[in-house]
C-alpha cells in the first residue's frame, strides 16, 4: 500500500489503519515433514501432517530404483528416483492419501506402501470407506485383533502395531490382510491354553504376513475351507499342533516362513483335490514333522530347508480325511539334513501314531509323487523312503530322480538307507540319483530305473520290519520341550528398530 494512495486520509485515519496493520497476525507458515526411502520400505509408513502441510521423501540408501505414486489413479508421481533424490507434495485439504512404490509395492497397501494422513478426518473405524486402503491400524484404531477384524470390510488390510497380543483371532470376512509392522515384534501369544492364533474360516483371499504366532495348543495359522490364502513372513513357533495349517483350500502360498516346535508337523496341506499350493522359501526345525500333506493333490515344495525335525517331508495318504490318495505333491530343490529329533511333545498325529525317526523324504502310500534335486544328508533311516501307509494304501508310480544323498546311517547302528522301497505298489521308480551308502532293496536303481517303467514291486523284508516297528513307538518315545529358536530381535529397517 503507497502513501499515495492514503494521501487523502486524516492523520487519525492514518493511526487506525496502521494500528490495523500491526494487529493482523502473521500468516502461519507451512511445515514439511519427512518420509525416508530405502529398499522396500517408507519410514514411516504412516504419517500425519495438518492442511497445508507438505512431505518430503528423500531416497536415503539402496540400489533399487523406487517411485513415489499415489494411490489415486492420475494422482501424484515422484518419477522414478535413485539414492540422494527427494520428492516434495504439498496436500491442502483433510483426508486419507495412500501411496505405493509403482516397483515394489501396488495399490490397496501391497507391499512397498505408505500413507498420508491430513487434518483430523473422521477415524476408519466410524467408517472404512473414508480411508479408500481401508486401513486399519491396530491397537491405534482398535485395541484387539479381532476388534479390528470384526469391522473390517473386504479389501481391508489391517496393520498390527509391535506388541504382545493374547488372542484367539477369527477370520469370517473375505479378502482381509492382517500384516504385522515387524516380524518379530509383533506376537500373537497363545499362552499354552489358546486354541489358534488366527483362523481364516469359508473365506475368499486371505493374507497374513510379518509377524510371529506362538504357543498356540492347536495352530498358529489356520486356513480352512479358504480360496486364495497366502501367508508370508510368518515365524510359527511352538504351536502344539500344526503352524502354518491349510486345509480345504485352494490357490495358496506359504512362503519365506518359519515353523519351529510343533507335535504334529510345521507346514501342512490337506484334504483338496487340485490344491494349486506353492510352499517355498521355508524354513522348518524340531518339529514331528517338517510338512505333512494328508490327502492333497497338486501341492509344490521347492527351495526350503527342513533340518532336525523327526522326519522331514511327508505328503501321505490316509482314511482321516476325504479326497485321498495324495497325488501329485512335487519336492524340488530342497535341503533336507538330520531328521531325526524324536523327542517334541506329542499333539495331533504324533498322539497316536509313530514314524520312521530318521528320514528325509518319506512317501507312504502316495500315487505320482516327484523327488527331484533335493540335497538329503544326515538321517538314521532313510534319505528317501516309499511304502505303504498305515492304512495300507499302495504308493504308486512315483519318481525320484536327481537327489545327492549322504550318510543315511548317521547313528552307525548298521541300518540306514539311502534310497529304499518296502516293495508295496508299482510303479515307483529311482534313477540318477547321487548316493554313496546302501540301498534297500539292493542295486535299486537298476532294478527300478525310471526308463524300466511298468513293473511291480518286490517285498524288501527289512524295510517292512523296520517300519512295522516305527509305527508302535508312539507310547514308549521320550518327550521333551524344543529349545528356543535364537530369532533376531527386531526386523531390519522396521521402525524402532536399529539392528
């Protein structure tokens, strides 16, 4: 404002304006706050800012190009960036504002994913559609699990905070995601008198990932009668029964996960004809046994290590559930080693009946089986063995081929076997195979060779001895609680953690 233009004013009118002036307060200035990228992850995920407010994300350390993208179709884009790089945004008006990297996360809070919270909107727990990832943050929003769960609309991701959660969570609403902030600090502790950590129940697409589920009496993680599950990142540790458990289900995935204590097996699938199950990338320890799949067809093990559980890998046949045989489950590209713990407290199978302590890949009773490029060292008994099941069912044209086998007489009692057939069935057939100890039946690879295919087999006596008597072990066998698992303490790059 010029003098010229009030030159026509009074002096008075001259103090009034300028008193005026001196008394407007001056205008607020905006703040940015910060939001650091590293290779998969935002941190913080979730940020709160007032209107007017802007953000900053600066690429601090990775190799990976990332993409700031916002979740709204035409919304905000950083471009593509490299370390050193920064993007800013302005956001002016309240509300929920999702975002994702374009490389490694999607829309809906898959993966690589944040979110900007503006002002003070009305929570997502008056309304999920307010927040358009339908969010929920617990024990921000809701102080339990299944609180969350239980106002969860599909396409929910619910987002649990580190913490010790003493919970029993069940699952009846399509297409939720409950994903934990860090593998492992955020517990869902069953107490050793809690049924199951999470059951997902008659539900289309369920996802559980990043966190630990433990001393569960029953399961750690529960998929029944579900179609499309996936459970990733999930440490399963001392559920008495199962840990990761799927059963009437169909189009699933447990990957990059790890079971540990459990009385009947760590990993199991079962009862589902055309199960399209993929289990990779899995780590299973001292537990009954490593996988168990009773009754399953179409099921994928490939990439994963089973090491000092009672057996390792055991897709069976057996009356307890419908749909059998199993056929059809594919064993790839394994580590198989020194199976042969025999003292984990005894729940579900382990309850009632025995197994050949000692054995890397077992195939009882089983119709088209693949082993194939497994590394199976270190068992008492057997490196592979294929045999009946306990209710007689023959094991039929299954192959193993391509395995590398060691020391399949680790504890130097004089029986142990690398490749054995009790003679059961037809069809079952072993070629190419890496071995260095004994075979039961003798020469079995020439006997049985994959290209001498149809043929029948030959009772081998010993191996039916020897499994007759494995089977009665249940009441004899010392139990003993598993030692705890040496985890890390917090989850690398996850918030308040420093390792």
């Amino acid at each position: 404002m010029s003098i010229r233009r009030l030159s026509g004013l009074g002096a008075g009118a001259l103090l009034l304006v300028a008193a005026t002036l001196v008394a407007l307060p001056p205008e607020a200035s905006a703040a940015t706050q910060n939001v650091t990228i590293r290779d998969n992850t935002f941190n913080p995920e979730e940020i709160r800012i007032d209107p007017g407010d802007s953000v900053l994300w600066t690429y601090t350390n990775g190799r990976n190009t990332h993409r700031v993208q916002s979740d709204e179709r035409g919304g905000y884009d950083s471009g593509d960036m490299r370390p050193g790089d920064t993007y800013e945004k302005r956001f002016t008006e309240e509300g929920y504002y999702p975002y994702f990297c374009r490389y490694h996360g999607g829309r809906n809070g898959a993966g690589m994913a944040g979110l900007v919270i503006v002002g003070d909107p009305p929570p997502p727990d008056n309304d999920t559609t307010r927040d358009p990832r339908r969010k929920l943050v617990v024990p921000r929003d809701f102080k339990t699990i299944q609180g969350a769960v239980d106002r969860a609309k599909p396409r929910t991701t619910i987002v649990v905070r580190p913490g010790t959660y003493r919970e029993a969570v069940v699952v009846q609403t399509d297409n939720i995601t409950i994903r934990g902030v860090d593998r492992f600090r955020t517990i869902l502790n069953g107490g050793d008198n809690k049924g199951t950590g999470i059951t997902f129940d008659g539900v289309r697409k369920a996802k559980v990932a990043n966190l630990t589920v433990r001393n569960y009496v029953g399961n750690g993680i529960y998929f029944n009668n579900v179609n499309g599950y996936t459970a990733t990142r999930v440490d399963s540790i001392k559920n008495r029964t199962y840990g990761i458990y799927a059963f009437d289900s169909y189009d699933g995935v447990i990957k990059r996960s790890f079971g540990w204590g459990s009385g009947d097996s760590a990993f199991y699938v079962g009862q589902c004809l055309g199960c399209s199950a993929l289990l990779e990338n899995l780590t299973s320890r001292y537990n009954y046994l490593g996988y168990s799949g009773t009754n399953a067809t179409g099921v994928i093990i490939r990439d994963s290590l089973f090491k000092n559980n009672g057996a390792g890998v055991v897709p069976n046949t057996l009356p307890t559930e419908e749909l059998g045989p199993n056929r059809g489950t594919i064993v790839v590209d394994n580590r198989i080693v020194n199976n042969n713990y025999s003292t984990v407290p005894a729940a579900g199978f382990s309850e009632t009946v025995g197994i050949p302590f000692g054995t890397g890949i077992w195939f009882p009773g089983v119709e088209n089986n693949v082993a194939r490029r497994n590394v199976i060292r270190k068992h008492n008994s057997y490196g592979v063995l294929v045999s009946q099941s306990l209710d007689e069912s023959l094991p039929m044209n299954n192959t193993v081929v391509s395995n590398t086998i060691r020391n399949s007489d680790s504890d130097g009692d004089g029986y142990g076997y690398d490749l054995a057939w009790d003679g059961t069935g037809a069809n079952n057939c072993f070629s190419n195979n890496d071995i260095e100890g004994a075979t039961g039946p003798p020469m079995i690879q020439d006997l049985y060779a994959c290209a001498n295919r149809p043929f029948t087999g030959t009772p081998f006596p010993p191996v039916q001895a020897h499994l007759a008597a494995s089977v009665t072990n249940v009441e004899t066998r010392e139990q003993e609680e598993p030692p705890e698992p040496n985890r890390p303490r917090c989850q690398r790059g996850a918030p308040g953690c420093s390792r």
